[in-house]
C-alpha cells in the first residue's frame, strides 16, 4: 500500500509510526524500519539532524518526489519534530548490494550480477528520460527487496541536466566509481552514470572497484590517463560479461552507449527473473536472524565512534571538517567508499590506502582542534594558518598532478620507442 502523508506531515511522526529496528547510523543521522500504525505498512525513515549537509538532504527529497519509477526508491513524505528531519521512504528489506555481500562474505555470481544491473539499469534508464543524473551508482546505493527487486537510492548528489546546460562541470560522485570525464572537468551528462555501472560490475563481480588499495586523491589523478579497467580474470567470466563491462567503460562518453543501449546488451537480455537472487538473500537473513542486523553489518563496533565521527548505513565512517573556502567531509571507511564531491560546497573520500597526500591534514579538523598548539593561538593566528593551509593544498595538488603528467610523458615516449622498433 501506498502511503500519503502530505497532509499528515505536520503531525507527531511518533503518534504515526512506530520505530522497530536500526538500519544504520551515520553523520546524516539514523535510518530505522518502521510500520505506519495505520495501515500496517512497513518503511524506512532517515532521521536527519537539521544542521547536518541540510541543502543535501533537500535535495535528495527533491529528486526522490520528482521520481516515479518501480525502479527507483518512492519517497511517502517528512516530518519535523525535535530539530530532526524523518524522511520516509520505501522499505527495501534485504538492504543495499553492498551489505549483503558484506554479510554474507563473498562476490556475486555472474548471473546474480546480470539481475541487479538490469534493474539498476532500468532505473538509469528512467533518471535520464527525466533529464537527471545519479551521479554516485555504486553497489552501496542500489537496494533489494525481498522479492529481490532492485532500486536505486541516494539521491543527495544527483543532479537535473537543464534545458540550457546538458552537461555539468561538478566534480561529484564516489571516487574510484568516476568516470574519465568527470575527474577532469571537461563537461559531462548522463554518460557518465554508465562508466559508474561498468565499475559496479567489477565490484560486484571482484569484491572491490578497480585501485581500490591506493589513496583516491592518487586514483583520481590515475583513472583518466590510465586505460580502462576490465576483469582481472576474464576467463572466470563470460564473453557476454566482458563485453557488456567493456562497453561501459568506454573512456570517449560521446562512443559510450546509454542505458537503453545497454539494455539491449546480451549480458542484460539473459538475465533470469528476480527469483534468482531469493537464495543470496535467504543466506543474508539466516545470517541476520543468527546475530542481528547491526552485529551482521559491524555497526555495533562503531556505536561508540558515532557520534563523533557518524558513519552511513552501509558501515562507512564520516569525520567532519571545514576548509577556508569549501566545506568539506572526509569519509574514512571500513570497506566501504564515501561520496566525494568538489565545486558544489562538499567533498567526501573514502579512504583505503597507506599513502596520504599532505594538504589531507587540513581536512582533519576534528583532530587538529585537539592539538595543544592550535588551542593556545588567537582567532587571528589561526585564520592566517588557514589561509595559508588553502594555499599550501592548492600548490601539492599541482605538485602532484605534474608528477603524473611526467610520468604519463615517460610512459608515452616509451611506447613510441617500442613501436618504432628502437
């Protein structure tokens, strides 16, 4: 049953649901499955506090209102009550890709994988035709129900492609799941959901996106000059698979086809009903009714960190901090990536690797505010110290993207050479 709560939204949410389970909790605040006591109806409702990235969550309200697709997330309504946002939304029982293979411990197989990015593409599909783009697909935001139907979620970074302006310049999106053309800034539109999909399957399919051992701030400079990833044992796999992981990783988005091209794909064309996925979820939920939801997913190790830190649904570990000139989030996580967006007020990365560029520690506020030496320095001191901080991280950044581009040169030369025979 559909629920409208448009007139209700004023009301207490308390005297309209009831709380039953959490879901997750994070630095955007909590989810929980809760039943509509009047009709029986089960959903999710994200409790968000009113100062935490409120344009975002805006946003994301926006988009899921504007969206009416079986293979999108529906969205029922909102509540204030207590400095608190309740979003409610549709239920999807079995939980995000991302947690289910985090709790049943292992990859998906090929035919698991070929149901989901059907949906998942379908969904696409249904997001361009209304001119707009995810912007951060990726096993964490597509979620099942207990049919084993798949929905798209996370709508706080996506974005309308207007009339006058078909392709953006925001830098946005989960770092290793970016596309070329994103990374660089040269404009881009819808295409560039499909290079995320193509890095879906390798993560679904493998366990992780490709360079997911290395820094981001390094895989950011290596995704656009380096060829585009593939399976690392294609063997294991199809050669309608290869060719479908191929095709969206394309690095040229103008030769990249769309999701209604992709659906036409064989690898898509074969996949089986949503049945297929009953027996992935059946192990997820023996698993839960064995431990629990939260102790399946690791969120009882982080209850104690929350609130400093906060973490997302899916297990992820948010530090918050604020720069001189762009509010700015560092995602640290347990296998899990954050969202990292740059030039629209926020960046979020997910953090995986030993190497660390410098300017990173001006991010780190939350840990700078505890040394001894910034506590004792005047207002003025320290708006000079982060002044220069901005400066410092504008000149690494550059440091570092000469030191790819001379290595790209080398590399290129090399080629030349071997070529010509020398």
């Amino acid at each position: 049953m559909e629920l409208n709560l448009e007139e209700e939204k004023k009301r207490d949410p308390t005297s309209d649901f009831k709380l039953i389970e959490k879901l997750g909790a994070g630095s955007y605040g909590s989810v929980w499955k809760a039943v509509h006591e009047k009709t029986g109806t089960i959903t999710a409702i994200k409790q968000v506090p009113v100062e935490n990235d409120l344009e975002e969550i805006l946003n994301e309200i926006k988009i899921m209102k504007q969206c009416r697709s079986p293979y999108i997330i529906s969205y029922f309504g909102s509540y204030f009550k207590d400095n608190h946002l309740w979003i409610v939304m549709e239920y999807c029982g079995a939980g995000s890709i991302a947690d289910i293979m985090k709790m049943v411990g292992r990859n998906l197989k090929e035919d698991e994988i070929s149901v989901i990015i059907k949906d998942a593409l379908k969904g696409l599909q249904y997001l361009h035709s209304v001119n707009k783009i995810h912007r951060d697909i990726k096993a964490g935001n597509i979620l099942l129900n207990n049919k084993g139907e798949g929905k798209l979620a996370d709508f706080g970074v996506s974005g309308q492609i207007s009339d006058t302006m078909a392709k953006r310049n925001t830098v946005i999106g989960t770092p290793f799941w970016m596309a070329p053309e994103v990374i660089q800034e040269t404009g881009y539109d819808y295409k560039a959901d499909l290079w995320s999909l193509g890095i879906t399957c390798l993560e679904l399919g493998e366990g992780h996106p490709p360079y997911h051992n290395i820094h981001p701030m390094r895989a950011i400079f290596m995704i656009p000059s380096r060829p585009a990833p593939r399976l690392g044992e294609p063997d294991k796999w199809s050669k309608d698979f290869n060719d479908f992981v191929t095709n969206c990783l394309i690095k040229n988005p103008d030769q990249r086809p769309t999701a209604a091209d992709l659906l036409k794909h064989a690898f898509v064309q074969s996949a089986k009903t949503s049945a297929t996925l009953i027996p992935l979820l059946d192990e997820a939920e023996a698993i839960i009714q064995k431990v629990g939801r939260e102790e399946a997913l690791g969120l009882n190790d982080e209850e104690s960190e929350e609130e400093e830190e906060g973490g997302d649904a899916s297990g992820s570990m948010r530090t918050r901090g604020t720069s001189g000139r762009n509010r700015s989030t560092m995602v640290v996580t347990e296998g899990n990536y954050g969202t990292m967006v740059e030039n629209s007020s926020t960046m979020k990365v997910g953090e995986s690797g030993g190497y660390e560029a410098p300017f990173m520690a001006h991010f780190k506020v939350g840990e700078a505010s505890r040394d001894p030496k910034y506590a004792s320095m005047s207002t003025e001191e320290l708006t000079k110290k982060l002044a220069e901080l901005d400066t410092q991280m504008d000149k690494e950044v550059e440091q570092i993207k000469a030191k790819y581009a001379n290595e790209k040169k080398f590399i290129e030369e090399a080629i030349k050479k071997k070529k010509a025979g020398k």
